[in-house]
C-alpha cells in the first residue's frame, strides 16, 4: 500500500483509507434517513480487518454517524492495535443515542470538548489522530474560535492534528491557519472538481482528504446508460 503524510504532521497514512459512515447504521434528522440502513456489525469487523489486512490504517468516521455507533465498531475493532491505526473522526453534531436522532449542532467550547470526550470514550483511546469539524458551510468569520478551541485539545494531548470537512476556501484557509491544522476532507472526483481548495492544501501543506472518490457509487462501474432507477 502507498502511503502519504498526513500534510504537515508528519504522520503516515495509507493512501486509501476506510470510510465509516455506512458501518454506523441507519439514523435520521427531522424524519430524514442520514444512514445507510441496518448493518450487521460482525460484517464490519471482517471489513475493517480485511483493510488492515490490505495495509489501511486510516479510518474516517464521525460522532453521528450511527449516532456513536460507527465509533463503538471501530473502537472494538482496534483493541489491541491502537498504535496501528489513525483514526479520524468529527465533531458538530448534537443527538440522541437511544433515538439515533441528530436534534441540532453546536460548536461552542464547551460542547466541542464534551464530543471529543465522547468520542474518546467510544473509540476506546485516549487520543484523536485528527478530529474534524464538521460542518460544510459554517461561517469563516465565526470559525477562529472553533480553532483556538482544537489548538487547546492538541495542547492538552487530547487529540494530534485537526481540520475541517468543508468545499469552501475562505473556510479552509481560517484552519490552515493554525499551527496543528493537518487536513481539509473535500468533496473531490473526476465529476467534481475543487482547485480553490487543493490550492489552499498545497498553499498551507494540508491534506487534501478526497471525501466521495466514487461519487457515492457512480463511478464504480455498475452504473451503464442502461441502468434503471430504482
């Protein structure tokens, strides 16, 4: 497996990396589905295994997806092998576990240093590789806060490296900004394109974490102009 640097960390990362969100089950907003519908987590394990069998050991994943439970998975999947592994996962996100309902956001202070706990709780570690925030379209002017926020949980050994899961450049380059940002995760393919934002990557030596490189299966070859929609 190729490997690339986790940009300006310094961190090793397999090339590919695992995706997590499907692993986490069905869970919904306002009567919307967000998941990908029941899963069988025993399957999971077998699929997270077989990409550390491959040479993966970058997994992506967020606190709502599954509302926590794509987190709990991978937390039982990297006992014991936690120094093998880099775990990304997201903050922003307000829900209920039990309903696996997400009731709002939040990215006070407070509410981020409350996920993160959650999240390294659920992970089963006591550090985050890179912790992202995610919210596509938060304001840029409002985001600094956010940012000194994520530079004391580095300080504190909470977490490595931070970045923001957004397309937008103004937004990414208030992160880039700060000295432990590693990573933006942006929507890239062959069908969507993104130079602004690969430029702010190159620009700052972030990571350009390719979020949807299949979009969402178009591109992996089981789609022909015969197909039919469901």
């Amino acid at each position: 497996m190729f490997t690339r640097k986790l940009g300006r960390s310094g961190i090793e990362i397999s090339a590919l990396g695992m995706g997590c969100w499907a692993i986490g089950g069905p869970f919904w907003a306002e009567g919307t589905p967000l998941g990908w519908g029941k899963v069988d987590d025993n399957e999971s394990l077998r699929a997270i295994q077989r990409a550390l069998d491959l040479g993966i050991n970058f997994f992506d994943t967020s606190n709502v997806y599954g509302t926590g439970h794509s987190e709990r998975i991978l937390g039982r999947a990297f006992a014991g092998k936690r120094q093998d592994v880099v775990i990304a996962t997201k903050f922003n996100a307000i829900f209920d576990e039990e309903k696996r309902e997400v009731t709002g956001a939040s990215c006070t202070p407070e509410d981020i240093r409350k996920a993160c706990e959650d999240s390294l709780r659920q992970l089963n570690t006591d550090y985050i590789d890179l912790y992202q925030f995610h919210d596509n379209d938060y304001p840029a002017e409002q985001a600094e806060p956010v940012r000194e926020t994520l530079e004391g949980l580095v300080k504190e050994g909470k977490i490595r490296t931070y970045g923001w899961s957004t397309d937008f450049p103004d937004r990414a380059e208030v992160f880039a900004q700060g000295e432990h940002c590693a990573a933006i995760q942006l929507q890239l393919n062959v069908l969507d394109d993104n130079p602004p934002v690969v430029e702010i990557c190159e620009k700052y030596n972030l990571a350009a974490i390719n979020r949807g490189p299949l979009a969402m299966g178009l591109l992996t070859g089981k789609y022909t102009a015969s197909t039919q929609p469901s």
